[in-house]
C-alpha cells in the first residue's frame, strides 16, 4: 500500500475514533424522560419562588441563602404536595427545583441550575431509600447519600422541603 493510502487510513480511522469518542460524551444529550418536560408540571411556588436559608441548614448548596428556587411537580405528586401534612408522596412523584444565584438571577431569566428529586419506591415507611437524585437537568438519578443527608431535615414530610405547609410560611 502506498504512503499516501496509509496516510489516508489513518485519517480516516483517527476521525472515527475521535466521532465515537464524541458520541460517548455527548454533550448534547436529552434529559431523562421522565422529567424533560417539567415546565409543563405544576409550579408549587407560583408567585413564591424559595428563597432564603429557612432550615437554617443549606449553607451553599442551592445557590445558598441568596439563592431563588422555583419548585414543580409531576401530576403523580402534585395533590401530597399541595396537601397538609403528613406528607407521603407516591411512587412515582418527581419534584424538580430549578435553582438561580440570586434575585437578579432570578429577575432576568437566567439559565437555572436544576436538581431532581425522584420517588422511586413506594410504601408507608418515610425513608431516603425511596428516593434518587439527579444532579442537573440531564443527570441520571441515583441514591446519593449527600442529597439523603441534606433532606433527611425533612424526614417527617418525605424528604420534600417545599410543601403547602411550608409554603403558608413564606
């Protein structure tokens, strides 16, 4: 084989290897399914977006106190969530929170960082090994002991912090 011919090859096997490479990374990749069209899903701080630190525990995660959150639900969650408590949402539920770093954020419309919070499991048993996290908008949700240990403040209302109970406060 020529010089030239083998030169060629190789270009074309790098190009290739560089494309499959790509693909596997896939920036451009959709968000699960199960929560791609959440803006379409109740927002439960209508008019109220979260804001502040009212645990006292948040400390820089979401945006921290400065931070604004905007909170939806599927239909699944949304009566539990709406609701008075106890709180115990159904298998199924997803609470979306899109978070800005802060009330000019906010104000303009800015990208939001988002986080997912997904009932996988059910039953009558309150427990942070019913739900899984995804970290963005097209993370993949799993068992995270860091979001369980953050939420575990709201074990008494299913690891959910935004309620209407809680939302009768702000």
């Amino acid at each position: 084989m020529s010089r030239i011919k083998w030169q060629t090859a190789l270009a074309v096997l790098g190009a290739s290897a560089l494309v499959v490479s790509c693909a596997s990374l896939n920036p451009f990749a959709s968000a699960d399914e199960r929560w791609a069209d959440y803006k379409s899903w109740t927002k439960i701080t209508e008019g109220k977006p979260g804001t502040g630190d009212p645990t006292g525990f948040i400390g820089n995660v979401h945006n921290g106190p400065d931070g604004y959150r905007e909170v939806y639900v599927n239909d699944i969650g949304a009566a539990a969530i709406a609701g008075s408590a106890p709180y115990n949402y159904p298998e199924g539920t997803i609470v979306v929170k899109e978070q800005f770093k802060d009330k000019a954020a906010f104000d303009a419309g800015k990208v939001a960082a988002v986080t997912v919070s997904v009932k996988a499991t059910g039953g009558d048993a309150l427990s942070k090994d019913n739900w899984i996290w995804a970290d963005s908008y097209k993370g993949k949700a799993k068992a995270s002991d860091f979001c369980a240990g953050c939420h575990s403040i709201a074990a008494a209302n299913d690891f959910v912090f935004t309620n209407g109970d809680f939302l009768k406060t702000q």
